[in-house]
C-alpha cells in the first residue's frame, strides 16, 4: 500500500510503543477515532499492523520485512540524520561497499559532495545515486537483481566482492537483538552482507532507533564484527553495555546539530 503522511506517523507511533491503543493514537494525531479506525483497518489489512481489542500492536514476523517504498517513508528524518553523520566521518579518498537497505541509500546521498570515492554496492538504488557524483567511481556487483528492492544477491555477487578490500563497508541491517546478534531476512542478502563485513579493514552500522530489539530469522553477525554504530537516539538497555564490551564506538546523530 502506499501509505499517506498520516499513516506513517500512526506507524511510528505504534513502533515506538510497540502497541497503543485507538484512543492513544487519535489523541497523538489530533484526528477523530473514526479516521484512526480507517487508517489501521488500512495497514492491518496490508499487513503492518496486528489488531487486538482496543488497539494494535506492532506485527511479530521474524520471516519478513517491510515494503522498500515503506521502510523508505519509515523514520526517515532519523535516518537523513544518521547518514549526514556517517558522511562527515567518511574521508575523501576512500574505498567503501555499500549495501542494501534504505538508511546506506540515505548515505548515499549524503555522500554526493564527496570526492575521489571508489565505491562498492550491492544496491542499484546507490549505484543509480552516486554515479550522479563525478569525483565517485561506482562498482556495481554482479548477481540476481531482487526486484523488490533492487539488490543484487547470489553467489556471483559473493564471488564479486570477495576480490577486494575496502576502507570502509557502510551497512544496514533489519534488526538488533538483546544478545548483541545482527539479523535480517533474506539468506541471500545474509550471505552477502557476511561477505562485506569480512572484505573491509573497518565496518561501520548505520541503524536508526527502530532496529534495536526488532526480531528478524536470519543472524549476520554480532557487534563484535562492528567498529562503530551510527545511530538517531541512545540505544536502550542492554545494548549499552553489549556496545562497550564489544569495543564499538556509538555515535547518536543528534537533531540540534542537524545530523
């Protein structure tokens, strides 16, 4: 579905919360309980939301993802922020891989004043992106294109990255779990994100608030792999501690320096 403002926010909301109830979100959005109801009839019957006497709840599948055009619409001033904050960081000069999801699409466009980057992605999204910069060389991978996204996954493209080795792999994932694992949907984009981390000198996550303690299948890695967090607001318990024992350096982009 293509959801309207409204029912982004009413998204969010029931994200942030994990349930709420009809009252709470028609309060929240300043709009009747008739126009509540409409709106979660709408993203129940898509899918995003799960119904229960009185309100709604945040669906439970491990074995899925959100929509692209969605998660694109999804805490995107959140992810606009983190990725200008992973760009003041990034060097000119560098080699990087970027792979699939909507918060490396942000970076890369955050990236566009950059110069003389040679870039590795998985993700057309990017590749279409930055080729719009002239002072960045894009690399795309070979593989099977996934036409719901337009990642290219597979074993070609496993082949394909293992050739380099890059300065920087700037990556997303679906989820963080309490035990400190990574996870995401797809094998195959498990596979290649595995493959990324392990072709990089540093390995930098780029992950808005949403993704801490959001269940996903499929476990990439743990943050031990990871050299530094970027991320939109302060991790919640335990993620703290899970970040300072694996010795990973947790940046917050935060809204009054418009990052």
């Amino acid at each position: 579905m293509n959801a309207n403002p409204r029912q982004i926010h009413l998204l969010e909301a029931v994200r942030a919360r994990g349930s709420a109830t009809v009252e709470q979100l028609a309060e929240l959005l300043g709009v009747t309980l008739q126009t509540v109801r409409r709106d979660v009839q709408r993203l129940a019957d898509a899918g995003l939301l799960a119904r229960f006497h009185g309100g709604v709840r945040v669906p439970s599948s491990t074995t899925e993802n959100l929509g692209h055009q969605l998660r694109e619409t999804l805490h995107a001033e959140g992810k606009a922020r983190i990725a200008r904050a992973v760009a003041r960081q990034v060097p000119n000069d560098c080699s990087l891989i970027l792979n699939v999801g909507t918060t490396t699409e942000a970076i890369a466009k955050a990236l566009m004043q950059h110069t003389g980057l040679r870039v590795i992605t998985n993700n057309l999204h990017v590749a279409d992106m930055l080729a719009g910069n002239p002072g960045c060389e894009v690399i795309v991978a070979g593989g099977s294109v996934r036409l719901r996204d337009r990642a290219i996954v597979g074993e070609a493209t496993i082949d394909f990255i293992r050739q380099f080795k890059v300065d920087i792999a700037l990556i997303g994932v679906s989820g963080i779990e309490a035990d400190g694992s990574l996870r995401d949907f797809d094998l195959r984009e498990v596979k290649v994100a595995q493959t990324i981390i392990s072709q990089a000198r540093e390995v930098w996550l780029a992950a808005d608030a949403s993704k801490f303690n959001r269940p996903a299948m499929i476990e990439i890695g743990k943050l031990s792999q990871i050299d530094r967090l970027f991320t939109d607001a302060p991790p919640p318990p335990p993620f703290p501690d899970l970040l300072a024992q694996a010795g990973v350096l947790c940046e917050i982009a935060s809204e009054n320096r418009s990052t």
